[in-house]
C-alpha cells in the first residue's frame, strides 16, 4: 500500500521518544514499544465485505479498489474478539483497522518519555504521604 519502505525502529532511550518510520509515516511509541491505537468508535466505523462473496465474485469491487484490505474474522466464536476502550468485543482485524488508519492519518497519540518519570515521582510522593498520614 505504501510501496514497501523499509522500516525503521528508533526504540526509546532517555532522551527521546522511540518510534517506527514507514517512509513518511511515524509511528510513535512507548517505554514497552507499543503504539496507542486511535480508536474511531464502536465496530462498524470500516466497511466489512463477506470473503464468501469475494470468493464467488459477487462483491462489488469498487469497494475494495484502491483500499487497504485487512482479511481477518468477526464472528463470536472464532474467538478473534478484543475487549477495548469502545467496545467489549471488538473484531481484532478491526484493532489493527483502527492503528492503520491512524498512521495513514497521522493521529497516533503518544506519551512522552518523561510520562513515565514523573507518574513514579507521583506515585513515590503519594504513597509517603500516605503512608505517614493514615496511621495518624
């Protein structure tokens, strides 16, 4: 789809966010090396097309020229099912529809290096604080 850039993986270090690079794509990610999906909604945001009809030719193929296509299943027990932030069940090809369409988009969020410093600073502060006040 985006005529095979090479992939470029730039993991965190503590100067900087890491990130995957797809050509012009940027694809930010965390201290775990994972990506933050941008969820659009519940299911049904992308088109679905029956691989039955695609098989016996009876999809329209307008609707899939020119498109990303993700072949993946949806039904409940196929157990492909991903409990998400928009829904309890939400189709695992649609998770990965989800990350892809937001690359393309360029509205991958993010969470800078320093997040995680100072959720333990936080947390430490906190915790002391705490710690010390509830046995009074």
């Amino acid at each position: 789809y985006l005529d095979n850039p090479p992939v470029v993986l730039q993991p965190p270090s503590d100067r900087r966010d890491g990130h995957v690079q797809l050509g012009n794509l940027r694809i930010p990610l965390d201290i775990n090396l994972a990506a933050l999906v941008p969820y659009r909604g519940p299911r049904g945001f992308f088109n679905y097309v029956s691989a039955t009809d695609v098989i016996r030719g009876t999809a329209d193929p307008n609707s899939l020229r020119d498109k990303a296509v993700l072949v993946g299943a949806s039904a409940q027990g196929l157990l492909d099912l991903r409990t998400t932030p928009v829904q309890a069940d939400l189709p695992g090809v649609e998770v990965h529809a989800n990350l892809i369409s937001g690359a393309l988009e360029g509205r991958i969020p993010s969470k800078p290096i320093t997040e995680f410093s100072a959720t333990g600073i936080i947390i430490l502060v906190l915790g002391l604080a705490l710690a010390i006040s509830l046995p009074l």
